[in-house]
C-alpha cells in the first residue's frame, strides 16, 4: 500500500512540474517568435530555462517531494527570471551575488535561494553541462540566532479549548501539532489509518514526511485524552478553518510554533536529545544549536499535563 502511495504521489508530482516547466518554455518561446517544436535539449550551450526545467523534472522522476519541488520551482523561476535564454555557463558568482541582494530578501530566504542555485549548478556540473559551479563562490549570509518563537502552557490550553469549542477535526489536527510536533505539511497529510492510539504512536510515513523518512511519535497521556474528545483527519479547508480559529482564539501563531513547542518541551521534559531528534525528524546538532534551555523543567512538565478542562 505505502509503495502504491509513494508511486502516486510521483506520478502527481512529475505531472505537475512537466507543466509548469512547459508553460515556462511557452512564454520563453513566446518572447523569441519561435516554435515550441524546437527542442532546447539540441543546443550545445544549454540555457539557463533549460537546465532549470532538466533539473525538476530530474527530482520529481525521483519521487522528491511535491513541496519540495513547488518551493523549488518558485526559487529557480526567480533566479531564471531575466536570464532565460543565457547559457547558464555564462552566469558568475558576482551576479549571483548581486541578485541574492537586489531582491529586499530576509538573510534566511536569502540562504535558501542560494542553496537552490547551487544545487542547480551541481547538478548541472555533474551532468557536464558546466565545468564549475559559481555560487560555491558565494557567501550565506550570516543570520542573528534568534530563539524559536513557543506558546506558553496556558497559551497551548487557550488555543485547543478555543479549538474544541469551534471544531472538533481542528481540536484534533492542532493537538496533533503541538503534543507530536509534526510539521504543517506532515500534519495536513496525516490520516487516521496512522494515528494508532491502541499501540502507542503516530505513525509518520515516508511519503509525508519532509525527510523522506518514516518515524513513529509516542502519544503521551496528555495527547490520547485530546485524541478522546473525537473528530477525523485528514481536515478539508483546513487553513482556512485554521486561521478562524486563529482569530476567535486571540493567540499570536508564529510560523511553526507548534512545533517549536513541542520540541523545546520535549527535550527540557524528557531529557533526551536522541529522543527527541528522532520523534522530531531532526538532528541533535539542531536541537543544542536552537532548542536547549528554550524553556524550563517547570513549564516543560505543565505542558506535557495539559489536558481538556
């Protein structure tokens, strides 16, 4: 079953991508009067459009994930935009430079663009469609530690009482996201059949998972008895039935918050970094690098007795 899941989700992908890379060579063909007929494969100098629209369809023959492959395609379409036709061997690192800083960009969106055109030229260095790969000559940008930004215990119990009064299916899906720590994406995938109380875990699948790896996340007491009160996944309209809830609750949601809480709980609550790195799907170089000390024993333990009044 899970492999017919996998091979679907590939094939819906690969669908996805092999459009979106032909609109981008209809409007490139478009601007230059000629035919899409003309196969841009046949140029010995191949273009920046061209490698980009190589490289996609490349990850998502390989099964890579549809958001990854969404995000990648918005990053690499801005990195192509005004560049299309050039061959990509004629771009530098000085220029890659000067767009990362032309665009008002985040120093951390500004890290992620580069990661994405330097896969690019790694990709297209170990195809031999370039001799070197000119953003390994660019700088990161360096970016202030900043703590992960945590819902307090009674901030937690105010938005899953909200939850629970409003929607039953969101009271279910948010206790999932702060008492498991799944991601966004993760969480929206998740479907009853992986939710498996009588044995103690959820199960998140290998074709969900931001990894690309399976992993099984303990559900504590506190969470079995939110799992209790009811509701099915997956939700329909769940972000907009999210953000509703948003607003009735009156709790400021930074992005990930969830399960920036769960993390930082998790490990100042049961005191395992492995532990904690392998129910997160992280590495225990990130959690000391960003979670340890977050939060104190005393709130860690109100958290994990959070339970419906």
């Amino acid at each position: 079953m899970g492999d017919r899941a996998e091979t679907a989700l590939s094939l819906t992908a690969l669908q996805q991508i092999e459009r979106a890379a032909l609109q981008l060579l209809e409007a490139v063909r478009a601007a230059r009067g000629t035919s899409v007929a003309q196969s841009p494969s046949l140029s010995l100098s191949p273009t920046v459009a061209d490698v980009c629209n190589e490289f996609l369809l490349s990850k998502a023959r390989a099964g890579r994930a549809d958001r990854y492959l969404s995000l990648t395609l918005t990053q690499l379409t801005a990195f192509a935009r005004g560049r299309e036709r050039r061959p990509l061997a004629s771009i530098s690192g000085a220029e890659i430079e000067a767009w990362l800083h032309s665009n008002g960009w985040q120093p951390v969106t500004q890290r992620h663009y580069l990661v994405a055109v330097r896969t690019l030229f790694n990709f297209a260095l170990l195809r031999g469609l370039v001799v070197a790969n000119p953003a390994l000559g660019v700088d990161k940008p360096s970016v202030p530690f900043k703590p992960p930004e945590i819902h307090s215990p009674d901030q937690v119990s105010q938005v899953l009482e909200c939850a629970r009064r409003l929607d039953p299916g969101l009271c279910r899906f948010m206790s999932i996201r702060y008492f498991a720590g799944l991601r966004g994406s993760e969480a929206a995938a998740l479907s009853e059949s992986e939710i498996k109380v009588e044995r103690g875990f959820i199960e998140v699948t290998a074709a969900n998972a931001k990894t690309r790896q399976r992993r099984l996340v303990a559900i504590e007491p506190n969470l079995a008895a939110w799992l209790e009160l009811g509701g099915s996944l997956p939700l329909r309209d769940k972000w907009t039935r999210h953000w509703r809830l948003v607003k009735a609750c009156g709790v400021p949601m930074p992005a990930n918050v969830t399960r920036h809480s769960f993390v930082s709980y998790h490990l100042a609550h049961f005191g395992s970094a492995s532990r904690t790195a392998l129910e997160a799907g992280h590495s225990e170089a990130v959690l000391f690098r960003h979670y340890r000390e977050v939060v104190t024993r005393d709130d860690a333990a109100r958290f994990w007795q959070i339970r419906p009044a």
